[in-house]
C-alpha cells in the first residue's frame, strides 16, 4: 500500500442531495487505495481555519480515479466546500484511517447502520460486502438521501425522527419494529445511536464494528487529540485511548469504552 | 552553502526541528517527509510512567491557529525506550527527547532512564498549560524554574534544553534564571493559554476548559519572545511558534534563534518541515550567504 | 428583548463599545456608523498634554491580526475636552474616555479635569506596550497596580475602568489586586506584545522594534483571561481582544464579559460596531433571550 | 459629498502593463466621488490578511462608475489582486484622501512628476489639470506603462535608472538635462525623489504638492497608523503629526519635514 499523501484533487461534480448535505466527487489518485470506512482530510482554502476537515468517503471509484464525498454542513469549512465546482482543486490528505473489516462480515447476515451523517459510509461498504444485507438507515425527516442507492445493494429500512418517512423514530426502532436480527453490525452515525447498538451487540453477543467521530488535528496519529477511551490498555499508547484517525475510525464495539 | 548550526555543542545538519507534540516519535510524519532531512526530531513528552491525558475534544481550530488539551498523553519512558527511541535511531537526524512530569523526581526518572542512551539532547517541558500539576508551575516562577534546572543538570548525561512558557510577564527574566541554573540552551514558546467557547452549545469547545494556542496567530508574540531572551543570555535558543515555511524560519533566526521547530504546521502541511529546510536553502542561495550561522540575530 | 447592561452603576443600551485606539473620538467612523446606536463609544488615550507618538512604520501586518506601536499620539486632555468631548456629546452614546499618562500625577490631572465634565467613564491605560514609562509599567505590577488605581480612585469623579495587560503571568492575580484598590470595572484585554521582522530588509517592521498585536489571532487569549477574571472579582468586565461580530461579542460574554469592545476589527470592517449588535439582537430573538444580561458568565 | 463606504466593486478588466504592474478596472459608485491624487483601500480575499491595501486612482470615469487602479506586486494582498477576472467582486474602502489641488495649478506652466508606481495618479490628474503640462516620469526601464497615454496629456519626459530609455538616472536629472522649469510641481513616487523635489522647489521658490506613502492601518484617520512629521503642529493632532491617509496623502512640500 501506498502511503499517505496530501495533494490536490480536481472536483468533478457537486451536488446538493438533501438540506445541509451536499454529494461531492473528486478525482484523485488517492482513490486507488480507499476502502469502506476510511476518510480524507479536506483542507479549506480559507486561511482563518487551518486544519483539514475529516470527510468519509462515501464511494471510490478505483478505475476512474474518484472518491464520492457525502458531507455536511457544519461550519466554515464545509460551506467553503459545498461552493465548489466543476474543474477547481482541493487540497486533500488521505487514505486517512482503517475502515471496515470486510472479511468478517462475508456471507453472514449482516445490519449495516447508518445514522445521519453516518450513513455515506455504508454505500461503498455495501457494495464491497458479499453478505445478507440489511441497510438500517436512520434519517431526521423525509429527505431520504442515498436511500435509493443503498436500495440497490441490499434490503434497505429507514427510520425518520419525525415519522415521515418509515419508522418514526431510530435505527433501533426499526430491529424492533420490523423484528430483525443479524449475525454482525456495521455502524456509523451519532453517538448515542452507537451506544445503543453496542448495548444491543452485546446482548446479542454479536460483533458490531462501529465506525466514531471526534474533532481532530493531524488526522495521522501524531497529535493524539482524537482519542477514544477503550476497554484494555492500547497497544501504541499504553493506556486505554486509542486514535480514532489511526487506530480508527472503525473500533470492535466491546473494545470501547463509550 | 554550510546549513549547519551548533546547540549547547550538538552539531545539527541544518536548524529545522519538529515542536514536542506535534510530530510524535516522528513515526507518522515518517509517511510523508523523509526524516533524514531533518536537523533533529525532537519528540512528544516522555514522562516516568504512561500517562492517559485529558478528556476529549482535545482540540479546537480558531483563527489563524488551534487550541490543543492533550494533557501530555504519553506512553511513558519505558515504551519510548524500547519502541520509539530505537526508531528514531535508524534515522541520520538528532534526536531530542521533550521530558514531562509531575514532580521534580518524576523528570529525574526520566533523565537517568536517557543517560545512557543515544539520544543526543533533552528538552524539559516546564510549560505545558494543559496539566493541572507539576508542568508549567516550574516555568512561570523563577525560583521553581531554577530549582528544576539545576537538578536536572545534576543528573543529565545529555545537554539541556528549558523549553519556557510564554504565559509570563518578564521571559527575559526566566531564561535568565535557567541560564544560571545551568541550562545549555532554552526553546520557547510553549502554547498561550487560550479558550474557546461555542455559543450556541453554550459550553466549552475543549473538555480540559482552557487549551495552548499554537499556529500562525502566536508568530509575532514568540518572534518578539525570541528576541527578548537573545537579548538576555548567552545559551542559544530553539524558537517556534506559528513557524510553517522558510520566512517564518529566518524570521526567528534573524531574531536570536539558532534552531527553529515547525509545530502545529505539521498538521496543516505535513511536509512543512522538509519544505521550510528547502526555503532556507533558496534564500541562502539568492542571497548569497554562505553560513546561516551569519544570520542567526542580525536584526538589533 | 432587552439588550441594556449596567456596569458600575451606568446604564448601557447595548453592550457594544469601541476599543481605545481603533476608533479616535468616534469622528472618523461616524462616516461609517451611526454612533447612536453604540452602547459606548471609548475613546483613544487622552493624556495630560499633546503625546507625538512613536516613529512610522508604526503598523505592520501578521496572520490574522495587527501590530501598532503608535504610541499613544494624542492632542492632550485640553483639546479633547474643546473639540472631542462636545463632538461625542452630539450622540446619544455613553463616553468613556481612555486616561495614559506617564506618572501618576500625569493620569490625576487627565482625571481631574474630565471630574466637572459629561464623560460617564473613565478607562485607565496601564497596559501600553508602546510605551516607555508609565503605562504599561502600571499595568505588570500588582503593587504599582494598587497605588494607581487607588490614587486615581481618590480622584476621580466617575467610575474608574482599569485596563489590565494580558503580558502577564497572572491575570487574575492583577484583577484582584485593582479591584481591592476600588476599581469599579475591568476591561481587558489590551494588546500582546509581538514583533515582525522583514526578512528580505532584515530589519524590524516596526520602528519601535515591538508593537502591541491585535485582531483575531488573540481572541483565545483574551476569551481565556476574561473567564479568569470573571471567576476572580466580582466587579464587571469589558471584554476585547479580536472582536470583530455578534459570535465573538458573545462569546465574550459568555466567559463572563458585561461589556465588549469592537477593536482593531473596525479596520477590517468599518460596519463592525453596529453589524455586532444587529447580530446580538438577531441571536437573542433566535434563541429566545429575553434579556443580554442572562448570559453573562453563562458557560462555567 | 457622499461620505466613505466600504462597498462592493466589480472587475471590469485587468491586463498587466510591465514586469509586476498591472491595470484593474473597477465598476463601482463610488468612481462619482474620485478626484486626482485619491486612494482606495482594497480589501484581500486571503483572511489571513486583514487589513485594506491603500491604492491610488489612475483614472475615474465618474459617467461609467469606474475607477482604474494601477499597481505594483508587492505582497500577499496584491498578489491575490494580479489574479481577478471580470466579473469576480472585490470589497473596496473610498473613496480616501485629499487629493491634489487642481486650483492651484490652472493655467499655470506645471510639473507632473511620477516615480515608479506613483506614475498612475498622474494620469486623472494630467486629464483634469487645465495647465501647461510637463510630466516627468521616472522609470526602472524601459517598461514604459502608462507613458503613452500621459502623452496625450501633456509633453513627456523620461528618465529611466539604467539608461534603456530617456534620460539615464532621474525625474531631476531631467530638469537639469533639458533645461525645464515650472512655476508649481505636483510629484508622487518614492521617497527619495520627493526629498530630492522639495529641495529644487525651496531652491526655485515655487510650490510642491507631494503626495506620501506610509504603511496604513484604517485609511480612515482614526488609528493614527500612517503619520509624517510636519514642520508646524497640526491642526488635528496638535503635535508635528498629520495624518497621511485623511490630511493628506497629499501635502505642500514646505509643510513637510521628510
């Protein structure tokens, strides 16, 4: 494998997908080394913020070139982003981070859970995963983005917050609602929904993997300021933080402590 | 064209180091810029026993820099020694080790452990804003900043680098005060102690309350610190603070500096280092200096 | 929706002030602004007789902020009270008028003759880094602190702002040695102390060699020093440092700021006063805040 | 007159004139209000600077609101400036500054004398000072910007500091070479020079008006940033100070200590 780099990246296409979320392509030799679960740093070219913002990467296109970016709106930087278009470059640092693990989950029955923001990562995770999937998606209202896409590569569920749009309320509402089960989880979105599926695997006794967030600087494992408290001692750190941008994202939900 | 410089009697191939805590034990950057390129990597905090840090957010952006409250996390001297130190020594760059505690004997701990190591120089963290004891109590005092010192120097086989907190009034008075406590050189500055509060949350954007700025935004407070303390001792000084490119770094060698330490610039350029040591040397070249040592505090 | 504050007994439509020095009596930006809507305009040092001030270049430019060394040019406390003091008084705006000197008795005989006048407030200067006597040698000192505040507290007619400088190792150390001296408010903070160097002229960018750094890049620092001083006094604060919108404004206050000051981001943007407090009236009304008061020190 | 705004402008055109200058055209309202010898201040994108770069008018065309700004690289911010394309926007503070007094020289037989980069403000003063024009331009070369348009104003004369064109040297070594002389001068350029012309005009007993560069902050008068030193005490600063931004940046060369 190759290593990181940071370099630039031409934008391909951007678009809005539902308010606040914004579907951004980019093509970049990155792109050949990216899996499911992994992120980039994108850097603003705004000077007044300076650190590079940790996007997951919703789809890599390895023959093209391409990594898909499905993001938020949050702040200076995202708004910076979401003016981008066709043709301009962006600083990008990547392949940040492990993603998840294919081979646990192949032929197994597996949820794949996305909440929110949460839910990019699940489509390029989908479509690598040999599995029996079912695609827990848990969305605020009835703007369903990478619904249909998700449709596609397995059986999809949705949850809203409001109620207008499949099950009203979240992702779990929906394993008990629809009586669902699985063999394994892979999960990412808010962090009280992780705590509820890290309760739940482990009442199930089941593997979950769950991909977490936190602010971060370097992205690279260097600065140590995007930790996440874990249940043994950490091999590189020797207490129980471990990097969520090297060690992680994606962390074994017994290995945590949330 | 000669790049090299001279600390405390270490020769340094050029003057370009990474600032303890941004650079780790070199490892990840090691991914991006070849480390032999480097006048001396010099490492995260290494403290007598592993230390779990602070909670998160740990980190926050502001303008034109970030707060960090790591809290010194480190996996303690022993892990160093086995798995960083012999890391770093595959490397033809210096290696200094940034020595953290809570107590005076905690830092000995950690200088008798490197004595008899490879390791070429330590740099004492008495600055770190973001642990409650030990830390920055010994650098915003005179008297606790010589004490320490001159202990340090007791047992260190190694010479000794006072890394000084900016968060005083008078920084010309405490170098002055680790020089005649034997310090063989000074780096500054730490952090400023800085906060951040997100107002629609109405909380604190870092669990630890208050955090060390770094970035560009401190620059002209370390140039002017720099300075000072040239202007006041005679033990050479490592300046950072803001430094990402070859301007930054001839800014603080034209003001006393005789090393530089790329910082929180990592984080922003993770090949900031090599490319400030390319800078240097194309303005060397252009104009025409042939030992960068001439230019180490020509501005008066 | 209630945006008064009341520091010291003086009642203030807004928060929203202008920092000493960014504005001069408020001549110059009332071009820009309506000085009616202002909580205060505060006007910049006023000194005992005409000041010339420091050499030029007296600015300089660094990432996200500004460095001056004017040095306190001023036409003297006659002309201010001939041509200044009559201007502002045209508005319906609270003054507070920025006291320097360079001796005691210089900053009394300012005090002194503002007694019998219209002016709501006075902020004493101690904390000038431009400076070679007094000022900011006030301002480092508790103890020099002390006697300041108290002889002018003696003296003075309306309510004394003390200035604190954040070049210090203790801030909170300073605000209570000026509020047992009697100070009725703080404000704070005044400039950093920084310097620039021109690398390819290798000399200073400023004549006077250091100059005090403002804008953006300090408002961590201030944020910081304004939440320890809050949970220090318990008489009110002017918080400034890197103000330059409502976000900011609030952010201060949150820390624990009554009032907050519009400084070198007037430069920036001449709106910025008046942009501040439409975006606090927009705040409150989307956050439901009935009254600016209620959030005060909120964040603990 | 209409007061100072801090405004949008739209770029109307840019070319570059010479190694490191160029021409900007700008649309903006605030062209109705420009006279000869006033500035703008133009504001960077780059927020990791802050502070409006002074720029003096070239020309204003106050019928198609347009100001002509010519100037030279010299940092961040007009680097940032040398990019923009038609049609992108740019925050503009103005309009700044006295200006030279046209008054004073009408009918009268003048001196427009320009040094370097302070050759553009001769040009709107050229084209709207009724006199007999005699402009002295001091070039580095013979990268002649803006001379052939001057010479549709008045009689040119050229001094060039390495010989390639005119005469070798100075705007002064012009006088003395062809014989010249005026009964008023109005001079812009480096420091230098303008000693060099406040000398020659106590010598010959007439008026100077310079004009005078200082590093600003506010471009206002408020921040007292941009000072020269006076021989008698000003009238707003009642010490040997006036402000360059707002009492000048144009001043009687006889009021001026330099």
């Amino acid at each position: 494998m190759a290593g990181k780099k940071k370099e630039w990246a031409k934008v391909v296409s951007q678009k809005q997908l539902a308010e606040g979320i914004y579907d951004l392509w980019l093509e970049t030799d990155l792109a050949s080394q990216a899996g499911p679960g992994q992120f980039v740093g994108l850097y603003p070219r705004d000077k007044s913020i300076l650190l590079p913002r940790p996007i997951s990467i919703c789809e890599a296109d390895r023959q093209l070139n391409r990594l898909r970016l499905v993001y938020r709106l949050a702040g200076q930087g995202t708004k910076e982003f979401s003016t981008y278009k066709p043709g301009e470059e962006t600083a990008l640092l990547g392949i940040l981070g492990n993603g998840f693990p294919l081979e646990a989950g192949i032929g197994k029955k597996v949820f794949l859970i996305g909440g929110g923001i949460g839910i990019p990562p699940m489509l390029q995770l989908a479509k690598e995963l040999q599995a029996k999937k079912q695609i827990l998606l848990g969305y605020r209202n009835d703007q369903l983005f990478l619904r249909d896409e998700l449709a596609a590569q397995g059986e999809v569920f949705v949850a809203t917050e409001d109620g207008s749009a499949g099950t009203r309320g979240n992702v779990m509402d929906i394993i008990s609602e629809e009586g669902l089960g699985a063999e394994i989880i892979y999960a990412c979105g808010p962090l009280p929904m992780l705590k509820a599926i890290k309760v739940y695997a482990a009442e199930k006794g089941i593997p979950a993997y769950l991909s977490l967030e936190e602010r971060m600087a370097c992205g690279v494992g260097a600065c140590l300021g995007c930790v996440c408290k874990t249940r043994e001692t950490d091999h590189h750190s020797h207490v129980n933080n471990a990097r969520i941008c090297t060690d992680g994202p994606v962390f074994l939900a017994e290995d945590l402590e949330l | 064209m000669n790049t090299k410089v001279t600390i405390a009697g270490v020769e340094f191939k050029n003057p370009v180091m990474t600032a303890s805590g941004t650079f780790g034990s070199g490892m990840e950057y090691g991914e991006f810029v070849d480390l032999n390129r480097l006048g001396a990597v010099v490492t995260k905090g290494v403290a007598s026993y592993p230390w779990p840090g602070n909670p998160t957010p740990r980190v926050a952006e502001c303008y034109g820099g970030m707060l960090n409250a790591i809290g010194l996390q480190n996996p303690g001297i022993d892990v160093f020694l086995e798995r960083d130190l012999p890391f770093l020594k595959q490397f033809d760059t210096r290696v200094i080790v940034n020595v953290c505690g809570k107590t005076v004997e905690d830092y000995l701990e950690v200088v008798e452990k490197l004595g008899d190591t490879e390791v070429d120089m330590l740099e004492i963290n008495v600055s770190c804003p973001n642990v409650k004891e030990g830390a920055i109590a010994f650098g915003q005092n005179t008297c606790a900043l010589s004490e320490i010192t001159a202990q340090i120097k007791k047992h260190a086989r190694q010479p000794v680098i006072m890394k000084l907190s900016p968060n005083v009034t008078d920084i010309a008075e405490m170098a002055r005060a680790a020089e005649a406590a034997g310090a063989d050189a000074l780096s500054l500055i730490n952090t400023l102690t800085g906060m951040k509060i997100d107002i629609y949350k109405r909380q604190f954007a870092l669990a630890n309350k208050t955090g060390g700025l770094s970035g560009p935004a401190i620059k002209p407070v370390a140039v002017r610190m720099v300075y000072q303390v040239a202007n006041a001792v005679k033990i050479p000084i490592i300046g950072m603070g803001g430094i990402g490119n070859a301007e930054d770094a001839l800014e603080f060698m034209m003001a006393g500096a005789t090393g530089v330490a790329v910082g929180a610039m990592n984080f922003v350029n993770p090949y900031a280092t090599t490319q400030t040591i390319e800078g240097i040397e194309a303005f060397m070249e252009k104009e025409k200096i042939d030992s960068l040592t001439d230019i180490i505090g020509c501005v008066k």
